[in-house]
C-alpha cells in the first residue's frame, strides 16, 4: 500500500541507485504516476536489453518498497481525463524517441 503522502493523479521522479553497494554519482531514474492509495500507480522507465534501450512501464502497489529507491519528487498533478490520453502517448513518444536515437543515457 502507498504512504498517505504520495497525491492521487501526481507524477513523480523516481530515483534509484544502480548498484548495491551504492557507487558514487550511479543513478537510474524513471517517473511514477501515482493513481490510488491503495493499488498505486503506474511506473514508467527505460531498460537496457542487449545492446540498445526499451521503454518499459508496469503497476505497483508498493513505489515506496521498489528495490534501490532512494527517493522520489512530485513534479506534476495530472487531470484524471488526461491519464489516459498521457499514458498512450508516453508509450507512444518513447517507443519512437528510442529507436531514433543511437545512444539513450538513463543514469547520470
């Protein structure tokens, strides 16, 4: 179940280190949009697959326990009509985005 803090219909930055143990300046980041209190929301990153990128996306119940989280920030309220049109067209723009470009950086 999601902590009572997370806002219904508000994406967030998710960040999460990319190693355990933790290496200096080794991060992945990825969004959240956060739907109820009590299924969650829907997560939404790029994944490395052999040589090249994916955009991937999935529900969870849970973002507070996903693994290697270090913290999230809310950067946006999103309409409930516009939740769906957003998620079609994320897909849609990262599918697209990714296999035109050569090289995606996901860490920082």
């Amino acid at each position: 179940m999601a902590p009572p803090d997370l806002q219904v219909n508000s994406l967030y930055i998710l960040l999460f280190n990319r190693n355990d143990p933790p290496q200096p300046n080794d991060f992945h980041w990825g969004l959240y949009l956060h739907q109820n209190p009590v299924s969650g929301g829907t997560k939404y990153h790029i994944k490395t697959v052999g040589p090249g990128w994916i955009p991937d996306h999935g529900t969870t119940a849970a973002i507070m326990k996903e693994f290697l989280l270090v913290g999230l920030l809310r950067i946006a309220d999103v309409p409930r009509t516009f939740i769906p049109i957003s998620i079609g067209s994320f897909d849609r723009s990262m599918g697209i985005s990714i296999t035109r470009l050569r090289r995606v950086e996901c860490g920082f």
